[in-house]
C-alpha cells in the first residue's frame, strides 16, 4: 500500500520525537493517526530550522542584541519551510493554516522571549515570508525552488528507504539556503 504524504509527514514527526526522547522520558505515540499532519509540519520545520541554523553556524542568542532583524529571517525561513512542507496535503483536502503556524513557530523557535519581541519577529518574518513568496525576480524564483526541492528530497530520504540520498546527506542543503537568506537580509 501507497503511504500518503500526510502519513510521511506523520512517520518523521514521530520518528523525530523518538530520536530526541531521553530514556527516562515518557514513550511516544507510534499510531501515526495519532498525529495531525499540520502539527507534523510545523514540528519538522522548526526542527529544521534548528538544524539549519546550526548548519549554517549562525548564533540567534547573540544575534538576538546583536542584530535582532536576523530573528525574523529565521521565522520567515521556517515560514517558507511549512509552506512547502504543508502544500501538498491540499490533495489530502487537509488545509495548512499559516496564520497559527506563525504563532507556533515562533513559540517554538523563540522561547522564552517577551511577548512583544515574538510579535515584532513574527510580523517582520511574515513581511519577509510574502516578499519572498510574491517576488518576481529570478533569483528569488530560483531560491523558492530550491528549497522546494529540498524539503522534498528530505521527505523522501527520511521516509522512503530506495531513496538514492540519506537525510544526512540533505540537512546540511537547509543550512546553505539559510545562509543565502541571511546573506540576502544583512545586505
């Protein structure tokens, strides 16, 4: 049997879990209908975003007093993250709500910040989120579609076991795409 996208995005939300569960912590939910597959794309597009900013060698606590705006250059690349992570369940008639994820993020990503920081990053992310999502020229064209292909090739080589790449082998691709964002907002 066929495994739906919704059910791939459900496995890695689970298998994720697992592999960052401690021994004496309580065990996971392995019925993957346990799982909402929009809860498992926000949760894998902040993991990675983790991932990538490590990846990419970057410091948020530091950029935080440093250079704040960076802050929102990561919610918009998780932002963009979702998107395409959560797009294809619209052929599952399951409908991604950016408007949430947003909060959820940025939750996620910031914790422990004031309330007023998070909506400051939330809002300049979600303006970086739409320019880059609604911009026309050729080099953010090719950036969407790079990270398109990404998120795809990682969903794939974390759930499909004839995949020719191995997720180990992709992390480090959302790193790059991070630092190009960066790169682009710094200057």
């Amino acid at each position: 049997m066929e495994m739906t996208y919704s059910k791939r995005l459900n496995l890695l939300h689970a298998l994720f879990l697992a592999k960052n569960l401690r021994d004496d912590e309580r065990k996971f939910d392995t019925n993957l209908d346990e799982y909402d597959p929009i809860d498992s794309a926000e949760y894998l597009s902040c993991y990675l975003t983790f991932n990538a900013i490590q990846a990419a060698e970057r410091s948020p606590l530091a950029e935080r007093s440093e250079n704040f705006d960076m802050l929102s250059v990561y919610q918009a690349f998780t932002l963009l993250t979702y998107a395409f992570l959560s797009l294809p369940l619209l052929q599952e008639d399951i409908k991604p709500n950016l408007e949430s994820a947003q909060g959820v993020v940025a939750k996620t990503l910031f914790v422990g910040l004031p309330d007023e920081e998070l909506i400051d990053i939330i809002q300049s992310g979600f303006n970086k989120f739409q320019l880059i999502g609604d911009a026309e020229a050729e080099h953010w064209t090719d950036y969407r579609e790079n990270l398109d292909k990404v998120v795809v090739a990682f969903v794939i080589a974390a759930t499909d076991e004839d995949s020719p790449y191995d997720q180990e082998e992709i992390l480090p691709l959302f790193g790059q795409l991070l630092s190009q964002l960066c790169e682009a907002f710094e200057s």
